[in-house]
C-alpha cells in the first residue's frame, strides 16, 4: 500500500496535470512536434537522430514510428512525463492507416486539444474530423500552424480558413516574422516581443536558442532589415485592429483558439508554444455522469474518491497472451494499484491488481495515478467501451458518443458450421467496442453489416474472430465512406438515389450514403429531420 495523501496533495497533484491529444492530418508534423516535447522536457537529449525509411511506416500506432525511428520506448496510448512544473499526458490519436473509433474516443480522455496545421495545407480532412469530436465535447484547442520554414500559405489565409472551415475564432498568440528560409522566429502580439531564432549546429535535433527583443533593437541589430520592421508593424496594426483577441473564458468553452505559428523541424517557436500550452491548457475537469436516481452529476476530480471510465480497449495481437488492455482515464481521486473497485455495468467488485502506466512494450506497474492520467488495465473479459469503475460506486460517466462510421462490410464465416461461433464473436466484439453491427431497416432479418470508422479495425476483427472463437471469415465492402444519424421519421426523408437506412445495436437509424456531398443533400432537402455526426 502507498502511503495515504491529503487532499491538498491530491489537489496539487491534480492541478499540475495537462492531458492532451494532438489532431492532425497524416504528415502535418504531429510526430515531429511530439518528439521535440520530449526533447524541450528532457526526455531525450536529440531527436530526430535515426530516420525512419521512407514508406516504411508503423501500422499500429503512430508513435510506434517514433518508437522505430529513435529506439527509444514511447507509449502505445499514452505518455507522461514533466515540463517545467507540469505532469504532461499525451494521449496517442493515431491517423495513419489506423485511424478508427479509438482515434477519437481517445478525445475523451483528453482536457484539451493541440490542433497542428501544416502552414502549406491548412486545414485538411482528418483534422476537420477529429475538430468536430472536440467542438461536440467543447475541448479547448491550441493551435500550432507547423512548417512556417517552408513557403506556405499566407499567415492572415491561414487563420481565415480555421475560422471558415472549422467555426472557430483563431486568435494568433504570436506571428511569424518572416516566410519559408527567411523564417527568423515569432513576434508574441500581445508584448511586441521579437523572438529570433538561431539553429543549433544539429540542426533541428537539439534545442535551438532564442533571443527576445523589441522591433526596434531588432532592426537595430540588423536582424530585421527596415523593410521587414516595417512590413512587421503594419501586419501587427492590422491584427490587432481587426483581429480576434484573446479570451482565456472563450477558450476554456471551445470558442476561441489561441495560434501560435512554428516549425517543428527546426524547433523555431516551438518552446514560446509548449509554455504557453502549459499555461493556457486547464488541468482535469469535471466529468458528467448518470446518478443512480437519474440526476446527473459532476463528478469533480478531488472531491470524489477513485473513479475512472474506459476508453479504449486494445485486443493482444499475442496468441501467447490472450488479455487485452483496457485503458481507463482517471477522472477523480488516487488510484492505488490493488484497489478493489466496483464496475457500474455488472455491479461486481474488481481488484485492479495489473494496472500499469503505459510505455509500449515494458509494462510498468503503475502503483499510483491521478486524475488525468492513464492506467491500463489488464481486461479479462471484464470490461467494455464506457465502462465506468469507481471505489464508492453509485455512479455511471456518461455513455461514449458513437462514431458515425465510414466503412461498411458484410461479413461472413468462410466455414458454414462455424455460424454460432461467429455469431457468438461478432456479438461480443461489437459489445467491447471493437466494430458496430448495423441492420437492415427495411429487412431486419437480413444478415448484418459490420460497420467501424477505420480499415485497420476489420483486420483486427477477422485475427480476433480466428484466434478466440476460431472461425475464419470473408469480407466484402460495400461502397458506403459516410453516415449520419437520422433523428425524425425515415419514411418521411426525401433521401438520393443509393443510400441505404441502417439500425444500429440500440435501434437509431443511420443512413449510409457513399459521397460527402450526400450529407449536405439530405441535410438541406429534410429541414425538419435533425442529422447529427455523433450520437450517445
Ligand atoms: P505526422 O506525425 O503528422 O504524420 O507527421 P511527421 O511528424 O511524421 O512529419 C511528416 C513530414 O513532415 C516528415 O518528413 C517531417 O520531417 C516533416 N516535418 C515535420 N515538421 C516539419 C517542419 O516544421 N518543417 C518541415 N520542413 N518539415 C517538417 P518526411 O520527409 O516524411 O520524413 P523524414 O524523412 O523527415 O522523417
């Protein structure tokens, strides 16, 4: 047993907690500007040191290239480490191949988001995708515009398209002071302070020093020519005459996001950000749960004592080691390994015997946690998506939102006498989590569609269907990559040629529609259905 902490402790503790995930499009920099966290924070002393291949990328965890790339042993879900007085947590959102429901229930567990952008793209599809989970959760967003030591597009477009495509007020922080090579460092708005940048002689892979001085000792110096002074001011001017200012509330309520421009290739602005994320992210919040006379309450992260909720569940790949992981946010309290906890959905008590934190491959008992952080456990068959556990009990955190999904498969077992095991698999690996099971609206006796948001998650399914219920089975996808739900009568939907109506495992209707397009259309064409991205 650890030693017993004071509520003051237990706040401190809690307060010193910054539990993020990152939202990128695939190659925007997230695994670049992740590994010069770790540089900043001391965990590594160089980066960048050993190149991955290239197309030789990871498949099941975008950090498992980190892993590959420097040798180095970085979390499959999550990482902790200190930053100059804080705990941070980085939660894993994988984007690559692997982007599925993980990826954004993995927000869930996050109290605030950092949004990279590439300066050349802006605002691309995955990241547009992993925004609406957070703006339907009112995440606070940070957002970095990476790649600022290349020619991308103009600063003023940038924050225009975040505000256009995205809904949200961009309030850049700071400004770069110059573009592509010329990129010299930022100007933090607010205190006209010039922050120059000078390259270590590693480059990117060791931190690179700053020197914070005014516009006028700038130009004086001869860092910045006359012109560029000039051209600085009059961009500043205009910012701060038509631009958004910064409201700390805003934030807090996922209204406003703070800018910051960078290059996390070559470190420039890359510190004045991670201190100011520190700074602005809030530590743990209060979660809502379902009361058991129906009330909902807060659940606040130190008045109450140990509780927690899954969010993920990742399956052993080992057949040498059959237990999968559940990965649960602490949400209130001290958790102490070898807790006796009681489990909200089947009442029973559980001993959370092997617990550990989560650095890949070594599993490292964790003997203690705090709210915000990440324990897995290790599941025997116990626990599923949501699940909430708690030391004192009489409370359920309220269900996960259910994903849309964009991938749509009927699935069948390639062996006709292997049917009950089939069934029996499907249906207990739809309850975990791990894939939907959609039916016919109009002919519900029809074999079902297993639907999820990733292809890496039908891969996962057929190696699980094998491995523990033994049946080898065949896949065939059918041409559905959207869906939304369907609130109002169906049979009333003007709907495009194609779609089909889908029932989910709670009954609620999903339409599956193959273009993009098709949402807008059912959208505009039903005024009076209501097609929300996400249901709980
Ligand atoms: P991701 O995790 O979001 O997918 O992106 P990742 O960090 O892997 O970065 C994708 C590519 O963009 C990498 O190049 C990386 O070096 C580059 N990159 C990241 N940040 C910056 C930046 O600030 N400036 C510039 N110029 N490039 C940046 P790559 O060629 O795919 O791989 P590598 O050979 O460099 O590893």
């Amino acid at each position: 047993m650890t030693e017993p902490i004071s509520a003051g402790e237990l706040a401190a503790e809690t307060a010193k907690r910054r539990t993020f995930a990152i939202i990128s499009h695939p190659d925007a920099g997230k695994t670049t500007l992740t590994e010069k966290l770790l540089l900043y924070s001391g965990q590594i002393g160089v980066a960048g040191m050993v190149r991955a291949r290239k197309g030789g990328r990871a498949t099941s965890s975008d950090w498992m290239k980190l892993e590959q790339e420097r040798g180095i042993s970085v979390s499959a879900s999550a990482m902790q480490f200190p930053y100059k007085g804080t705990i941070i947590n980085v939660l894993d959102t994988p984007g690559h191949q692997d982007f599925s429901e993980d990826t954004y229930r993995t927000l869930t567990a996050a109290d605030s988001a950092v949004m990279v952008l590439d300066g050349g793209k802006g605002v691309e599809e995955q990241t547009r995708k992993l925004f609406a989970v957070c703006r339907m959760q009112r995440t606070p967003i940070l957002t970095f515009i990476n790649k600022m030591d290349l020619h991308g597009k103009d600063p003023l477009e940038l924050l225009q398209e975040v505000e256009e495509v995205l809904g949200i007020q961009a309030s850049p922080i700071n400004w770069p002071i110059g573009y592509g090579s010329g990129f010299k460092g930022v100007i933090t708005i607010a205190s006209r302070q010039v922050m120059l940048f000078r390259k270590s002689e590693l480059g990117g892979a060791a931190k690179a020093d700053f020197t914070t001085i005014s516009v006028d000792e700038a130009r004086r110096s001869g860092a910045l020519t006359d012109e560029e002074a000039a051209a600085l001011r009059d961009e500043l001017e205009l910012l701060t005459a038509a631009g958004n200012p910064f409201s700390r509330d805003a934030f807090l309520r996922g209204e406003i996001t703070p800018v910051f421009f960078g290059s996390a290739l070559t470190n420039f602005g890359v510190e004045p950000f991670f201190d100011s994320f520190t700074e602005l992210a809030p530590p743990p919040h209060a979660y809502p749960a379902d009361a058991s006379n129906g009330d909902t309450v807060d659940i606040d992260p130190c008045a109450q004592p140990f509780s927690a909720y899954v969010f993920k569940i990742q399956a052993n790949m080992n057949p040498k080691h059959r237990d999968s992981m559940a990965y649960m946010r602490v949400c209130s309290g001290r958790f102490e390994r070898d807790m006796v906890v009681k489990h909200h959905r089947s009442g029973k008590e559980i001993r959370l015997s092997r617990s550990y934190s989560l650095v890949a491959k070594d599993r490292n008992t964790v003997d203690e946690a705090f709210p915000g952080d990440v324990i897995g456990v290790i599941n025997p068959g116990v626990f599923a998506i949501g699940d909430t556990v708690s030391l004192q009990g009489g409370f359920n955190y309220k269900p996960m939102p259910q994903f849309p999904p964009e991938i749509v498969a009927q699935i069948r077992p390639t062996d006709v006498l292997k049917h009950k095991q089939f069934e029996k698999g499907i249906t207990q690996l739809a309850h975990e989590g791990a894939v939907q099971i959609l039916r016919s609206y109009r002919n519900p006796k029809d074999p079902p569609l297993v639907a999820a948001v990733g292809k890496l998650q039908f891969e996962v399914l057929q190696f699980r269907l094998k491995e523990e219920y033994g049946v080898s089975s065949a896949i065939d996808f059918l041409p559905y990559r959207h869906s939304v739900y369907v609130l109002g009568d169906v049979k009333s939907l003007t709907l495009p040629m194609g779609t089909f109506m889908a029932l989910d495992a709670r009954d609620r209707n999903v339409l599956l529609l193959s273009a993009e397009w098709e949402k807008k259309y059912v959208r505009e064409k039903n005024p009076d259905h209501q097609f929300p991205d996400f249901v709980r």
